[in-house]
C-alpha cells in the first residue's frame, strides 16, 4: 500500500463542501495510511465527526479542551505524527485565522504547532472567494509555504456560477499520493516519457495506428512525479486521461513525436520512450475521402523518422535512455539487439503472447534488459512496473 507507515491530518472547517472528505479519508485508509480528522464546531453543522470516526478508527477531534481521550497534549502529539496536513474545505474564516497566527480551536492549534507539508483547499462563495482580503489571505500563506489547491469552476452550492468549489475527492487524493507517495529520488531531474499510438493519416477519414492504450507511458510519468521529477509526457492517441502534476505535449502523428521528443531531449535527464510509434506512414496523403472502387487499394508507404535511434546517436553525457520493445518471438535476441543498435542504456521487453501482457491490459510481463544482462520481472500492474523500471533508471544516473 502507498501509504503504509503515514499519517495525514484532514482538517474540515464549515463549509457545504466537507460531505465530500469522508470519500478523501476512504481513500486514504485503503492505501494504509494512518487517518486523523480535526473539525471546527461550525464544520459539525454539515456533517457528524462519527461519519470520520468510523472511516479512520481514530477520534475526530473538535474541542481543544476535550477529557475524553487518553491524556497527551492532544495538538502536540498530533503535529509530531503529522506527515501531512490538508485542510479541505478552507473557509475563508479558517484561512484568516491562520494568515494571522490565531490559534483558538483544534484545527488551528495543530496547524501551528504542525512543521510538516501543510496544503490547503479553498471552499466559498464566488464572490467571497474573490474578494481581496481572503485573496491577501491566500497569498500570505503561500509566501510562508503553504501550498493552495485552486478551487474549481462550476454551479456553486447556493446556485451560483463561479470559481470556489473545492475540487473533488480524487483529485484531493493526488495531491497526498504525490507528496508522501515515494521517496524523492528522483528530485531536481527532468524526465520526458512518450506514450500512446502515433496516428499516420492515409485521408481525412482514415489513418493507421496500433493497439497501444498509453497506459504503461502514463504508469512511467506519474511514478516520476511521484518521486520528484520534473515530467513531461509527449502523448499520442491514449485510452487513459494523463496523470497530474505532469506537462503534457499532445501529437499525433510519428514525424509530430519526433519533433517533439527531439526538441525536449536534450536537457532531460532520463528519457523513457514507451509509446507505441509507428514505423511507416503514407508517401501521401489525399485531400478528400479515398472512395471505394472495384480495384484493390494500395497504399504507398515510407519509413518514419526513428526517434529512439536518433536519441541514442546524441545521447549526452549523464544522460539515460530507456526504450520498449513489444516483440512476439525471440524477446530477448531481438530486445538485446535494439539496446545496442539504439545505443541505449535499457530496452524494457514483453512479449506480446504473455497472458497479462502487452496491449491495454492493467498488468506487465518486463524484463529489463542492460549491458549487465536481462532481469526477468514477475507480472505485476504497471504501477509497479514504472516504478521497478525507475529503481533502475535512477541507478543509473
């Protein structure tokens, strides 16, 4: 579980909002992390703290003079377990309170006496939102490091439309997968990821392409977000929505991801080129819809440029080149074979005809193939996959 060993504080002031952080603690409990939730006594008025106590096992805390617990000094002990705190929603009362230092609750108490990773996620009225006291409110903190989740745009609870919602629950989620997730060994480097199917046009209506989902190109990006990388995913056709906290530069064509790999190669430090590109493209392409006639159809075509051979032949120094070869016989010979001709430092090989392998699926069969030999990886999901290949990657560098 990712989050086995840690510990989020979830603080929920008074706002129509706090119905969705129940599904924010869920989340987290399923993923082993230890769950701890402060209210304020307005906050009580939307939702009742034995929802949250039932969701984390532990006590919802509210008031900062409360007996019934085993005796510590409750803020304290709390901010010492912190490895971090949300608080979500932020009404602009709470987030003035802690702009200026007053600490006369639970929830403010332990913010203060917190040193953790503090973020907080804005919930309110348009117009509240907006209005320049809170907006000075919101860039003081930020000045002293908390980091705020802009609210989203869209019909408010009294009807309005506007931004102030508080994004949802999921997204919330992202936000503490990506700081307490993974170490962060991949802190201060740039990693460019490919991933998807190229889409090489035959007409306006047709184009050829291939079966790959991007699923394993997004496994690779969001998992060297998540150990601190700078990323940026050059995607293709995808059947999956790209991972936050990423830059994405979306192509369609082979000679599109060309350009666009070649252009960000050179001050990335691990390139991983998991994308599916195709090796042929029509000579031309016809301006109208190709109608069918009582003749064959033939489609000329040429090759296309070859990214990865073109990244290996200006390959800097302490740069890492890691490619993918789908193969359906002789993995190996033939992985081995591209990890020399591309001259790459890691060629990621499957076959195509292993169950839990190859395209769409959730899970991988890998072997990671180097100068030093070829490991073979049991299946796994992806997830894990991207992060083995990254174990690798980051040894290399």
């Amino acid at each position: 579980m990712l989050l086995s060993g840690k510990t989020a504080v979830l603080g929920v002031s008074g706002s129509i909002a706090a119905y969705k952080i129940p599904t924010l603690a869920r989340l987290l409990k399923k993923q082993g992390c230890n769950v701890q939730v402060l209210m304020t006594q307005n906050a009580t008025q939307f939702i009742n703290p034995i929802t949250f106590e039932s969701l984390t096992g532990n006590k919802c805390l509210i008031d900062t003079f409360d007996r019934n617990f085993q005796y510590s000094v409750e803020h304290v002990a709390l901010a010492k377990q912190a490895d971090l705190v949300m608080i979500a929603p932020a009404s602009a009362n709470v987030i003035g309170k802690i702009a200026y230092g007053i600490a006369d609750d639970m929830l403010t108490t332990t913010v203060m006496a917190c040193p953790c990773k503090k973020m907080i996620s804005p919930a309110m009225n348009h117009n509240m939102y907006h209005n320049p006291i809170v907006q000075d409110n919101i860039r003081k903190l930020e000045r002293f490091g908390y980091e705020m989740i802009a609210p989203d745009r869209g019909m408010l609870a009294n009807g309005d439309d506007g931004d102030g919602r508080m994004p949802e629950p999921e997204v919330l989620f992202e936000y503490i997968l990506r700081e307490l997730a993974c170490e962060k060994d991949l802190a201060g480097k740039k990693v460019l990821v490919t991933a998807g199917a190229t889409m090489e046009a035959i007409d306006p209506v047709r184009y050829i392409t291939n079966h790959s989902s991007g699923k394993m190109g997004c496994a690779v990006a969001k998992a060297a977000m998540q150990r601190g990388a700078k990323v940026t995913l050059v995607a293709g056709h995808m059947e999956v929505l790209p991972p936050m906290f990423v830059d994405v530069v979306n192509v369609k064509s082979a000679a599109d991801m060309f350009e666009a790999v070649t252009k960000l190669a050179p001050e990335q430090d691990i390139i991983v080129k998991a994308a599916a590109v195709a090796d042929y493209t029509p000579v031309a392409v016809a301006d109208n819809k190709i109608k069918k006639s009582d003749d064959d159809m033939k489609i000329e075509l040429k090759r296309t440029k070859d990214i990865l051979g073109y990244l290996g032949q200006h390959k800097r120094d302490g740069q890492v080149i890691c490619g993918f070869s789908m193969e359906t016989q002789d993995v190996i010979k033939n992985s081995e074979k591209k990890l020399t001709n591309k001259n790459c430092d890691m060629i990621c090989a499957n076959s195509l005809k292993t169950a839990g392998a190859g395209f769409k699926t959730d899970t991988n069969v890998i072997t990671l193939i180097t100068e030093g030999g070829a490991v073979e990886l049991p299946i796994m999901t992806k997830e894990q996959a991207a992060h083995r290949i990254l174990d690798e990657l980051a040894k290399m560098i």
